[in-house]
C-alpha cells in the first residue's frame, strides 16, 4: 500500500485497569443509545457506570485502558468509537477480545492489541507505551515489558489500523487501482 500503511503504531499513555468480561452494555448503556443521547458530555456520564464519574471527570485525552478477558463482549454497540471518540482514549490492551468488538475496533482505526498477561502488568495511573507492528507494551513506571499479538504493518489489520480504519484504507486502495472504480 503506502507509506502510511508501513509507519510504526505506537501509543503511550496513562493507564486504566479494567477486569473480565467488560460488556458494551457496561462501557455504553443501552438507555443511552435508546434515548438519543447526543451530546458529549452526557455520554461521557454514561460511560462505564460502575465507576460514576470516571469518564467525566477522571479520564483525559491519550489514556489507555488495560483489560482481562473477553472485552467487549455483549451487543455490537459502537463501543470502540464511543471510547476513541468521546473519551480520546489511545487504545485498549486486554487478554482477550470479544471478536466483534476486536473487529469493529479495528475496522474504524481504534487500536486494540491482545496480551496475555497484561491484566496484572500495570498499576493505575502507570504510563505504558504500547508498539502495535511488534506486539511490545513496556511499562515506563516500573521498566517492566511484555509481549502481546503484533499487527504486522503488512498484514491487513495492520494497514487498517495505520491507515485510520476501512474507509481510508479503501479510498487509498481505490486511488491505487483506479481501474476498479469502472465497475
């Protein structure tokens, strides 16, 4: 592909631990999407109420989140562009991902990486720097590192993550192949 499709993806950030089994009804309730809450900051308030006041107040732009397993796992709400958007999270670490969460993330340019272990590798409030092509997450705080599940910048997940999702990756692949566009 480009340039873009080959750079480094690294995040660094603030970290925030989260357990098992994180829902999309916990990360969004779906009173809120029902209701057509619309503005920021009421979805903010709304976000993970089983920590009231976390993403309206506590939350700053670049954090990231450490998770166990299965995040993401429930309804195929618009968790990862709730989370990249509303709450300018850099991105999720956990365990394990729910696939369709995984996916979607992935498909809209929200990094995720998957790493065993990561659920105990860092306190709150620790910065960690997370390098997606390689898989590493080094903890600055405490000069720990573990390895996860890299995306390649080669492989199709991680070109769509370097590219910003699917809809970039297709405008620039259609401008590579314009031939496709007579169809």
């Amino acid at each position: 592909m480009s340039d873009a499709a080959t750079q480094s993806l690294t995040r660094t950030g603030r970290v925030w631990n989260f357990g098992d089994h994180v829902s999309t009804d916990l990360i969004m309730p779906g009173a809120i999407l029902w209701n057509h809450v619309t503005t920021p900051e009421a979805r903010k308030a709304a976000i993970m109420p089983q920590r009231p006041g976390w993403a309206a107040r506590e939350v700053r732009h670049g954090d990231l989140i450490l998770a166990g397993k299965n995040f993401g796992c429930g309804s195929s709400r618009p968790a990862p562009r709730i989370l990249a958007r509303d709450l300018g999270l850099s991105c999720v670490v956990a365990e394990s991902f729910s696939r369709l969460f995984q996916r979607n993330a992935v498909n809209i340019g929200f990094p995720v990486l998957i790493c065993p272990g990561i659920s105990t590798f860092a306190q709150e409030g620790d910065v960690v720097e997370v390098h997606f092509d390689t898989g590493t997450v080094r903890n600055l705080t405490s000069l720990r590192e573990i390895v996860g599940e890299p995306y390649p910048p080669d492989s199709p997940p991680g070109q769509l993550l370097r590219l910003g999702g699917l809809e970039p990756f297709l405008q620039k692949w259609l401008e590579e192949h314009p031939e496709a566009r007579r169809v």
